[in-house]
C-alpha cells in the first residue's frame, strides 16, 4: 500500500510540474523533467545538524539534488538516497561535485543528530536539513510537495505519505531538473554531468 501511494503522489507531482517548466525553446535534453525557468523551489533555507541555516548557495559550484522524506521511512527514502550514491560513484571524479539535500518531513522524530547520523550513512557530503513545522511545510508548499501524517498503532509508530521525487539544481544555484521515484541512478548521473559540462565550458 505505501509503494502505491508513493507512486500515485510521484505522478501527481509530475502532473502539476509538468505545467510549471520552461518553454520548447530552452529546453535542456535531460532524462528526467526539465523545469528550467519555473517559479518554484527557488531555495530550501532550512538547518543543518549543527543549526547553521543552509541554502542553494552554499553550494556553488556543485550539482544539487533535493528531496524530501524521513528517517524511518521504509522503502523509498533509502531507495532514493542510494541512487544518488550510485550517481555518484557512476560519474567517478566528478562524483564529489553532485550533492544530496535530504529534507526531513518529520521534524517530531528526526532530531538533528538522528537526520545527520542517516544521511552520512550513505554519503559523508550528504546534508540532513530540518526546521520547525512551519518552517518545513513553508519549504515543502514552495517546491508543491505534498506530505501527511499516517496515524499507527501507537503514537509514535506513525509512518508519513509524501510526494517521491528528487528536485535538481545547477551549479549557479537555478532548479533544472525534476526526477520522479525510481527513475535510476544512471538517469541521474546522466543529468548531473550534463549540468557540469554546461558549468565548465
């Protein structure tokens, strides 16, 4: 049941970006949606584990991908974050130039020492980015994430519905590229070194 609501949010969120991206005109030849000129997910300034806020800039220079989940989820967060280890391992030495942003959606139970312990399980450049509630669902409506709690059995067995797609930033800092949930790794990569080379020429 989880994996087809996660399906059914990911092509929701296609749907609705879908309207969102740049004209024929500009557009770049991607494997995953190209969203070069649209008004949403300009930044994500949220906290990092050590509470020093963090944004798109921080990262000049590099590839960005942003994606929203939390630390319990039980398949398609880990999936996701290790697809974009495998991305980069795929690229080689242009590897250490693409960089995951994981966005908790559950600030309840992902404090900032558990959110950094899970992202740098999969990757030591990964950046864990929390805030309070507000804050993230302020983030979440900017980049038209959808995500809602899942009562369990006890209060703290919750589980959290949420959109599944990964959000790609050049290395000016301007969302280009949209990835849906399960779109690959090799996908990425593929993007990732497209945005470099245009970076470098």
């Amino acid at each position: 049941m989880m994996h087809r609501r996660q399906w059914a949010l990911s092509a929701a969120a296609i749907a609705g970006l879908s309207l969102l991206g740049c004209d024929s005109q500009s557009s770049l030849p991607v494997e995953g949606m190209d969203l070069t000129g649209a008004e949403h997910g300009k930044d994500f300034a949220l906290f990092d584990a050590q509470g020093q806020q963090r944004s798109v800039k921080d990262f000049a220079g590099n590839v960005v991908v942003v994606f929203f989940g939390y630390t319990q989820c039980p398949d398609v967060c880990p999936t996701t974050l290790q697809e974009l280890v495998e991305a980069k391992a795929l690229l080689g030495p242009l590897g250490e130039r693409l960089k995951g942003v994981f966005i908790t959606v559950d600030p309840e139970r992902d404090t900032p020492e558990v959110l950094q312990a899970y992202t740098q399980a999969f990757s030591p450049d990964f950046v864990g980015l929390s805030g309070t509630p507000d804050q993230i669902a302020e983030v979440a409506r900017s980049f038209k994430v959808f995500y809602k709690k899942v009562p369990g059995s006890t209060p703290n067995s919750y589980t959290i519905d949420h959109s599944a797609g990964m959000y790609m930033y050049d290395t000016q800092g301007q969302l280009r590229v949209y990835h849906r949930y399960g779109q690959g790794a090799q996908a990425l990569a593929t993007d990732a070194k497209l945005l470099l080379g245009l970076a470098d020429k």
